[in-house]
C-alpha cells in the first residue's frame, strides 16, 4: 500500500481568511489527487507500507 508522508504542515485556508492545519507534518495519509500534487510540490514524500497477510511478520523456519 502506498502512503503519503508529509515532511511540513500543510495548511487549508477557508473562505473567512483562516489557516486550519490540513495534513500535518510526519503523519501519513492515504494517496489521492491532492496528496499526489503535493508529493510533486516536494513537501511530501511517498511510503510503501506492506498491506495483508504480507504484512504480518513470518516465523523462522524450525530446525529439522
């Protein structure tokens, strides 16, 4: 699964002229348009996560 780790604040800024944090630096979110733009504007960063069974770490093999 592919993620989008931001490596700055990014701040919305709504009709009235306020700045609300909209993605926040360090936490991941999924891929979408807008965090693909940003990724490209350089203030985000893309992360591959294992999804699944995959995941889930695998035991040693035991000793025969």
């Amino acid at each position: 699964m592919i993620l989008i780790r931001f490596l700055t604040d990014f701040y919305a800024v709504d009709g009235s002229g306020n700045s609300n944090v909209k993605y926040a630096a360090g936490v991941s979110y999924p891929q979408d348009e807008e965090t693909t733009r940003l990724v490209a504007s350089g203030i985000a960063e893309e992360i591959t996560v294992p999804d699944g069974p995959a995941a889930l770490k695998q035991p040693a093999d035991p000793a025969p």
